[in-house]
C-alpha cells in the first residue's frame, strides 16, 4: 500500500489536497450529529471555509476555555469542530459546523426555496444555504454588524444567489420566505420570522435568555437554551425542538425584552419537559395547563396541531 506523504510544516496543503480534506471534514461534521443528507454534506464540501474567517493567525474558542491562535497558517486546519473567532470583544465566533449541519437538517432547505439568514456574521453558513437553495434560489443575508456585513459581502461576491444586508434581523424577511435561519439567541422570536414565512416554510431559532459571563468570552451569551424548527402549517405552527445550545445573545431591538417574559422562560427551562413541545401559538390565547411556556401574545403548547 502506498502513502501520499504530508506536505512539509512550511508548505501548505495543495488545492487539490483541500478539495479531499473538504469532503472528509463534510461527511465528519454530519456524522458527529447523526444527520444524513447527501445535499448537506455537498454544500459543506463546496464552499472553502477559510475564505471567511480573514486573514491567519487564526483565533479559535479554545476546548480548555478562552480564546488562543492557530499554530498554523494553513488552510487545512480550518476543516475541524471548532468555533473560529469573528469577534472576540464580543463573543461572535464562526459556529460549530456539525451544530450547524444539524440546524440545517431541520430547516430542509430545497433547490429553489427564498431563504433569510438573519445573524450571517462573516457569510459561510450563508455560503451553504446558497449551495443548497442553488441557481434558482436566492439567500437574503442579514448582519447587524457594519465590519462583518462587509467581510460577508466580500467573501460572497461570487455567489449571485446571496444579498447581504447590514441591518436589524427584526426587520426581515420583508416578504414570504421558504426558511428563515437565525444564528442568536432570543427569548421571543420577531413578528416577521413568524408571520412572514410561507406556507410550508420553516424557522429555525435558537431560543434562551442571556446568562453569566462566560469566562474568557466577551459579549452576552444564552444560558443553556434550545435551537427549535418551527414550520407554517394549514392550520397552525408546529415546532420540533432540534438542539440545546450556547449562542451569543441578539443584538440591536431583539436584545431588548420584558424582564418578566424572561424569568418565565428561565424557568420554564429550568423546569424541563421541552422535548414535549409539538407546538407555537401566536398571537391568540393560549391554555396555560397545555403550555410549556406562555409569555404575553405567544406559547409553546405541548399539543399537537389539529388535522
């Protein structure tokens, strides 16, 4: 049996090394999370993740806990679970991409579909939904954030599919969309995310209220919390709850909230029993018994949508 050898400390791995490190680390990151989609690992493999994260030394969110660079410049050790560092004042990192792979599973994107990332940061996971929405879909962008709204809109240049808007992630979509997929905790969802999602279409949102500093992170970051797929049915919102996580914390008219809505979703994930959530009610009245949480015009229900 014969061994390609490593290249050299000094030498980087050769585009075409990269183009198989790619598939490796696609299939890799869907395995961790047990999902398993041919499209997914595609788009993971398509898109260069170094081409997002600026120039090397590379910072990443260390294991061990706070903030250290890379020991290499080259691109291939990019191509790992791990969160690289977009901000580190304020805790905005490039996520864990078999998290991210799994929030994709959930919002099942198909060629075609109008899709909203809200909380795009430096644009790759962006990248991938443009893989996955294809020629003729389109990816509307949204980052509150100017210096990495720019880094995005340069990084996706040559994606004709994405537009990258800096703005308030409140404010969109700003018509139907297929999908839209959030990167930030909240402890509501926006109006828009909700009434604004076409027929079939799905949210993916990563819901908790902020917590304790986190030690060698700057920013605001959830404590505990859970990604939930919410999907527009004929007669109501179903909602499966994907994930738990920790995610940096919305900013901008989202990072402003009732004081009394969040201790009772503090609570409510405190108490347990989200895993029993089938459903959202929105904006009509909800039966308290029948609700994991109920906060002033929304309730996640334990029941399930009527046929």
């Amino acid at each position: 049996m014969t061994f390609l050898p490593s290249p050299p400390l000094d030498q980087n791995f050769s585009a075409d090394e990269l183009a198989i490190v790619r598939r490796a680390y696609a299939r890799q990151m869907l395995a961790l999370l047990g999902v398993e989609d041919g499209r997914i690992e595609a788009a993971f493999a398509a898109v260069p993740r170094e081409r997002f994260l600026g120039d090397p030394p590379w910072t990443i969110l260390s294991p061990f806990g706070g903030y250290r660079s890379l020991a290499s410049a080259d691109p291939v050790v990019t191509y790992q679970d791990i969160l690289f560092a977009l901000d580190p004042a304020r805790g905005v990192n490039n996520g864990s991409p078999s998290l991210h792979a799994k929030l994709f599973q959930a919002l099942a994107v198909k060629a075609g579909d109008r899709i909203v990332h809200v909380g795009a940061g430096t644009g790759y996971y962006s990248a991938i939904l443009s893989e996955l929405v294809g020629p003729t879909g389109q990816v509307t962008a949204i980052e509150f954030d100017a210096t990495l709204a720019d880094q995005a809109a340069r990084a996706l240049a040559d994606r004709p599919n994405v537009t990258v808007i800096c703005g308030d992630g409140a404010a969109w979509p700003q018509a139907p969309a297929n999908g839209v997929y959030v990167n930030f905790g909240v402890i509501r969802p926006a109006d828009r995310w909700i009434e604004n999602l076409a027929p079939g279409g799905r949210l993916v949102f990563w819901l908790g209220g902020p917590g304790p500093q986190r030690e060698g992170m700057g920013g605001r970051h959830s404590n505990g919390g859970a990604a939930l797929a919410v999907e527009r049915q004929p007669k109501g919102y179903a909602v499966h709850p994907v994930s738990t996580a920790h995610f940096v914390c919305a900013e901008g008219d989202l990072a402003v909230g009732d004081e009394a809505e969040a201790e009772a979703l503090a609570k409510a994930f405190s108490d347990g029993g989200l895993d029993k959530v089938r459903s959202l009610i929105w904006k009509r009245p909800a039966v308290p018994d029948r609700c994991w949480f109920a906060g002033a015009d929304w309730a996640l229900s334990t029941d399930e949508i009527a046929d």
